[in-house]
C-alpha cells in the first residue's frame, strides 16, 4: 500500500515537469487553483495535486482533490477512506469501477514512505527525477477525490512490503490517461527497477510533522 507520499516539487517546476511528463506540446498543461506548497509527509484524507484531462480533451488539468476516492454514489464520509485501489480488482469492485472507465488520473510524487519492521523507509528514484502513480477520480458528494492504485512488489522492493503504487513510466501516462486496460500491471519500463529506500526520521509516524529533514539523509 502507499499511505505517505512527498511532493516537494511545486510552483512553475510541478507545472513543467507535467507538460515534459505528457510529450504532447500541443495538449496545455493548466493548474486553476494553483500549485501546492511543498509537502514532506501528505496523508490520506488531506489535499493532493492530480493530473487529469478536460471534459473535452482540449487541455490537461493538475488540480487539487481529495486523497480518499468518494464514489459518485457517495452521500457521507462514513467507512474508512479508499486512498488505494488494488489493481486486482479496480475493474470490478462497486467503488472503483465505474472511475476506472472514465475517471484516469496521475498523481505526481517526489516519493513515498513504506515502513518495515516499525522503521520508515523513503523510496525514491535513484535519479532524483519525480515518480507517477496511477489513480482515479470521481466526484462523489461534489468533491473531487481520488486513489492510487497498487499492485503487487516486485524486486528491488518486495522486502519493503507486499504492496507497491502502480509507476506510470513516460510513454505509459498518456496510454492511461486515455484509459488503456493493459497497464494495471508493472513492466520493466515502470521505473520500479531504478527505486532506492533509505531509512527515513520516525517522525514521520506523526501526520503533523511535515518538513524536510523526515527524508532522513535524502534532504531535498
């Protein structure tokens, strides 16, 4: 599962490394509320940047939602929140089905905290580059929300946990964007293989703290 991400990538840097991330110029990259400050420990439920098209494909949208999935046919808040969606089964189950077909997403990330026996870990690119996971989104309770979506770890990282965020590698973003059924899986070019993890602060453990000096050694 991912439950803590970082994103210190923000302002005119988050805007253009999603119009590089996209490879279409042709297709403007747009942020109507702005860019997010940057974030050291983004926890389920709170506000989280995601890449999505226009109703009409005309532009692509990095708008803020919520990080929690409420189904269109959503009336509360009650049950815990839905923040990942295992791959497995996203097709299929009631919750996630229907934004499977028509609500893509991507959420960027600078990388993300896994825990394994009580020590947090940060897991980032090895090139320092930025990392994209495969989400959905729906509108539930006239809110944007969203998920990321999981799959079962492959090697470097099955040590870690069991489960690890769907990486959209370039030239997979637009494919699912556009709602390819293929990529649910990760492939060689899914980045997976260029991950490290290094020990992170433990005090990442409490949501309130959010500063850079949680990466441990990996200060941004």
């Amino acid at each position: 599962m991912c439950g803590r991400f970082v994103l210190f990538t923000t302002g005119e840097s988050l805007l253009d490394a999603t119009t590089a991330m996209l490879h279409d110029a042709t297709v403007p990259v747009r942020a109507p509320h702005g860019t997010p400050p940057p974030r050291y420990n983004i926890a389920p439920t709170t506000v989280i940047p995601i890449v999505r098209r226009s109703p009409d494909a005309s532009e692509t949208l990095l708008e803020p939602a919520r990080w929690g999935l409420l189904p269109h046919w959503k009336t509360d808040l009650s049950g815990p929140p839905l923040f990942n969606a295992r791959a497995e089964t996203v097709a299929t189950k009631p919750s996630f089905r229907t934004a499977y077909r028509r609500g893509r997403c991507v959420i960027p990330l600078d990388g993300y905290y896994e825990w394994h026996n009580k020590q947090p870990y940060f897991v980032r690119p090895a090139d320092s580059g930025m990392l994209w996971a495969a989400g959905l989104w729906d509108t539930g309770m006239n809110q944007l929300s969203a998920t990321m979506i999981t799959t079962e770890a492959v090697e470097p990282l099955a040590w870690l946990h069991h489960r690890l965020p769907r990486f959209l590698s370039p030239h997979e973003i637009p494919r699912w964007l556009a709602g390819d059924e293929d990529l649910l899986h990760p492939t060689e070019e899914s980045l997976v293989a260029g991950l490290v993890a290094t020990p992170a602060d433990s005090a990442v453990g409490n949501v309130r703290n959010d500063y850079p000096e949680l990466l441990g050694d990996q200060v941004s």
